[in-house]
C-alpha cells in the first residue's frame, strides 16, 4: 500500500510538471543569414481523371525573404532507366518570408505510371 501511495504521488508530480512545461518551434541548427527553403513533404495525387498531381509544402529556413519560389521535378524510372525533367512550378504567392511555409500544387505530364516511377523534388528561389 505504501508503494502504491509513493507512485501514485510520484506520478501526480511528473504529470503536473509536464502539463505546466512550455513547448515551443526551436530550430534544430541556427537558421541561415540569407533565404533558404527546403521540401518538406510532397506526394503524387490522382486527380478527376487520369491526371496526377504533385503537392507538397516549403519551409524558408533563412531569415530573409525567399523570391520567386518555384519547385523543380523530375520523373525516374525504378528500374534505373529513363529521367524525365519536368517544367517548375511556381507558388502562389511566389515570395516566401523568413521562417515561413508555403503549400504547392502541380499538375504533372500523364505519361508514365507511378506505381513504374518516382518523383525527385527540390526547390529553387531568387535571391
């Protein structure tokens, strides 16, 4: 009985302790002086019909703006074949402030199947 009273307590105080802690968004490394935006995620979505859909989200680590975002693709075979290049997408708004998200959406050529091919995603910006 009295070790259960001891847990009990023990455990009274941890959780109050956790409750009352603050979490807040801390970078990971320091951010960079200049724009710096990365991919997030990204996915392939069907779209109505037979098209797909490439979206994702952006994060500018840097502390000054990102100009003119714009996210650049490419298609690869699993096999280890062909690499299609595809055109960039540009965001809406294109500018992306410091420390800030950014949702994107594109539509890709229909001509190759995903479940045959991958899609490599980066992002480029003007400084």
């Amino acid at each position: 009985m009295k070790k259960l009273l001891v847990a009990l307590c023990f455990s009274s105080v941890a959780l109050a302790s956790a409750a009352g802690a603050q979490f807040r968004y801390e970078f990971q490394d320091k951010p960079s002086p200049e724009a710096n935006v990365m991919v997030v995620w990204h996915s392939l979505h069907q779209g109505p019909s037979a098209e797909l859909y490439l979206r994702g989200r952006v994060f500018n680590r840097g502390l000054k703006p990102a100009r003119n975002v714009r996210i650049v693709y490419s298609i690869r075979s699993l096999s280890g074949g062909a690499q299609l290049p595809g055109n960039p997408i540009y965001l809406t708004p294109s500018d992306i402030p410091p420390t800030s998200f950014a949702d994107f959406q594109g539509r890709l050529p229909a001509i190759f199947d995903p479940r045959e091919y991958f899609v490599q995603v980066s992002a480029e910006w003007d400084e």
